[in-house]
C-alpha cells in the first residue's frame, strides 16, 4: 500500500461513518507534515445543511486548527470526485494537492464535468490525482444506493 | 427603485458591514415569500475560514432559519458575483434565482471565467441577473482596495 492508498483509507473509514448514519458514504481527511489535521464526512441530511459535504467540514476543521484559511501546504483526499463548491473550496482554502477515489459523472467538477482547478482566471490551481483505491470507494456509494431502493420499495 | 434593486440595497449593507470590519466588502441576503430570512457578509479574516464568504454565511442562515438543506422558493442577491465555492453551494442548496452586482474578473463563475449554473450535468440551474446596482457595489470594492494600497504604502 503506497501513501496515497494509506491516507485514501482514513477517508474511507470517515465515508463508512457517513454510512452508518445514513448519509451519503462520502469521507475526507486533510494531511499535513505527514499528519492527519482534519476529518470529514458528509452530514448534509444530519444537519439539514447544504453546505456538510465531507471536505467543507474537514476544510473548515483545518482552517480551525491551523488558525488560518490558508492551507497551502497540505494535501486533501476524498472518496468521491469533488463537486462545484468543495472544488472551490479547495480552490479559496489553497490545498495544495487533491487525491479523490471515484469520479461523478453527475457533479464531478476536477475531471468529469467541468475541470475547475484548471481555470486560468483562479488565483490558485490545485495539483490532482484520480482513481485512488477507485474501487472500494465506488463499492460503498453503489452498495449504499442500492439498500435505499430496496428500502423504497419494500 | 424596482424589487431587485431593494432588496440588492440590504445586500450592500452587509457589505458595509464587512468593510467596517476591514474585510473585504461583499453582502448578500435571501429573500423567500417576499421577506429576508438571511443575511450575510465577507468573515474571511475575522474567522480565518476559507469558506466565510458573504453567500456561504446566509445560506448556512437560511438552512438553518428553514431547517432544511433544500433552499427551492428562495433567491439570493449578492453584492458580487458569485466564486466557484459560492457558485457551488447555491446550485447545491436549490436556490431559485440568483441576483449579483459587480462582475468579478478574477474568480466569477456565473458568468466571466465560466458559467457553473448552464453545466448540463448538474442536477440544478439557478437563473440570473447580473448588474444590479453595480455601479454602487463595485465602486465600494474599489475604494476598499484602493484604502488598503494606501496604507500599506504609508
């Protein structure tokens, strides 16, 4: 397991957290000086937020600890490809490298449908890698989806 | 003075309030059923969070005030135009219409570096007007930026 893998598997233990709440199995943590910072993971029906994506809570959870919304020299890994607004959260927090598990085809906004941190106009371009231990972050999204269906219909 | 422009004039108080504060001067508010349920300037420096701009602050509000992460009857009015972050958690958040002042060349991404809200994949596309009371709302950033060179030449 190389360090990518190893630091992807602390998300995925923060997106099974997610999951055992009933939330959407998303998880994200937030590295520094070979150090975990920050933890995160998706809360939105928890907390009625919009905003509780697992990497908002763990940006803010950096910001918090570090005393600064500056993150330029840490690293975020997340289980899911970004959306629009945890893009450009990594985008106005700074990060320095983004590694993320799955692609969405429906909100992915580092590759999939959009490519944000490669807008000329931002004051900052994130560095991203893709398909991180893919597989098992996909799994639990699929598995997740598949129990909510089986529970509507029964 | 028409709708808009009312309801953009308490958005540029926010933003007052913010340059008050020394932060970069940027407000907005959220009207639903023809009344404001959020309000919200530029914290970024004050709280030292990333996320802490004028429109993430009253939506997190309005979530809150509404007790849903669903924001669908609301409209929001910001002083400029909306980053990616913003941009983001507006389409997240459902939010219907979309009323901005200034243009933003440098991070806009409603409609100057790129248009988040006319992505096909996205499952929501909030509409648009651009321009309300921009002269008044650009001219407060400028005076700010322009205050801030001048002290840091003195």
């Amino acid at each position: 397991m190389n360090t990518q893998e190893k630091w992807m598997k602390e998300a995925i233990k923060q997106a099974k957290k997610a999951y055992e709440k009933d939330e959407v199995p998303i998880g994200c943590v937030i590295v520094k000086d070979n150090k975990i910072i920050a933890r995160g993971y998706n809360k939105r029906e928890m907390l009625q937020q919009s905003y509780a994506h697992a990497e908002m809570i763990a940006i803010q959870k950096a910001c918090k600890k570090l005393n600064t919304w500056r993150l330029e020299e840490c690293d975020l890994y997340v289980t899911l490809e970004p959306c629009p607004m945890c893009a450009g959260a990594i985008i106005q927090s700074r990060i320095r490298n983004v590694y993320y598990g799955a692609s969405d085809f429906k909100g992915g906004s580092v590759k999939t449908c959009i490519q944000l941190f490669d807008i000329k106009q931002y004051n900052h371009h994130p560095s991203y890698v893709s398909g991180i231990c893919e597989q098992e972050c996909a799994q639990l999204l699929k598995t997740f989806f598949k129990n909510k269906r089986n529970k509507n219909k029964s």
